[in-house]
C-alpha cells in the first residue's frame, strides 16, 4: 500500500507541473495535458517494478480515474481539461493501463503492459504533434480532422519501439511484425473523441496475439 502512495504523489507532481506551467505561465492546454499524457505514461512503465499485484494496480488506476472524473465536473485541473474539443481521453488512459498491466499479469508476458503503454505514451503522442504541423493530406474522420502527416509519425515511431523491444527481449524477427505498427496507426487514426486512448492497448495486445508472439510468456 505504501508504494500506491508514493506512486499516487509522484502522478500528483506531474500534474502539478501541468498545473504550474498553464497557470503562472501561459503554457496552452494542448501542450500542458500532452506534457501529463506522456508523464503518466512513462511513470507508469515502473508499476511492474513496485506493485506485486493487479489490484494494487487498479486501485491507483481508479483513484486517478476519479479524480479526472472530478477535476473535469469541477474544472479544478484546467491544465488538462481546457482543450478546445470534446474528448474522454484523459479518463481512459487509466483503464489503458490497467487493462495492459492485467493483461500482461494474466497471460504472463511483458510485451503486453511495456508496448502497449510505450506506443500510447510516445506514439500517440508524436500522431497529434506531427499531424499538426506537418498536416499531409488531412482526414475527416467521425468529426475530427487528422492527417497522414501524423499517421506515418505514429507508424515509424511504433516500428522503431517495437523493433527496439523485439531486440532486447531477444524474440524472432518475422516480416508479418512490419504490419503491426500500421495495424496501430489505422486504429489510432479512426478511433474519435480520445478514445485511441483504449483502442491502442487492445490493438497492441490483440496484434502480439495475431502475429504469435503473445503466444509464449515473457
């Protein structure tokens, strides 16, 4: 229990980063909630190492999920909570987590948190930045505007983590691997309103699955 605490403030601190930079420095939502997207996700990537259990797990996953809930009826986190578009991303990712850590847990192979946290922390990330600056060839896609611009971000910055994990873990190298980072990026670019944030998980998991590495526990 002590380490759901300690974790639990070190979210905190992260927050209260966001917080500090859009308040006292003018830091736009957009940057400041992309700033607690990839934060959380990087934190997160430790749960392996100091909760034994899915259900410690959880109980941090729920107790943030609240406190989104929260802080978006209240609007006491504008930090994450002023963007200019309706999504529920923020109150998902914490169900993304759990549902990879449990998967992971359950199946018994790391692939299945470590991927799938890493791609939604980084990939997702790059997407949106990419796609905005460089907007190649822009989508309209159940309301939203995206670009191809940010969906080969999301596939080259997915093949370069997958290829890299592959390595160190010392699994085969197989060309079908090549379509998972597509695979990735076609759910991202349909998945609206913030909802990627649980699509990429379940795609991540299902595609180890498919092309057989999920297979055998790691």
């Amino acid at each position: 229990m002590l380490r759901v605490v300690e974790l639990s403030i070190l979210f905190l601190i992260v927050f209260a980063i966001g917080e500090v930079a859009y308040r006292l420095f003018k830091v736009n939502a957009e940057y400041t909630r992309k700033w607690s997207h990839i934060a959380s996700g990087i934190l997160s990537l430790s749960f392996p190492y100091f909760l034994q259990t899915w259900q410690m797990v959880g109980l941090i996953c729920l107790l943030f999920t609240i406190i989104l809930t929260l802080s978006s009826r209240y609007r006491f986190l504008p930090s994450i909570n002023s963007v200019d578009r309706q999504t529920f991303g923020s109150f998902l990712f914490p169900l993304a987590v759990f549902v990879s850590f449990f998967s992971s847990n359950y199946f018994n192979h790391s692939a299945f948190f470590y991927l799938s946290v890493l791609i939604l922390a980084i990939c997702d990330l790059l997407a949106a930045i990419i796609g905005k600056r460089w907007p190649i060839m822009k989508i309209k896609l159940n309301k939203e505007t995206k670009s191809l611009g940010g969906f080969f971000a999301f596939v080259g910055s997915a093949l370069i983590i997958l290829l890299v994990f592959i390595n160190l873990k010392l699994l085969v190298f197989t060309p079908i691997l090549m379509f998972l980072p597509l695979f990735w990026a076609f759910v991202e670019l349909i998945s609206p309103k913030g909802t990627d944030n649980i699509s990429i998980p379940i795609s991540v998991i299902l595609g180890l699955f498919l092309t057989g590495i999920g297979s055998t526990p790691l």
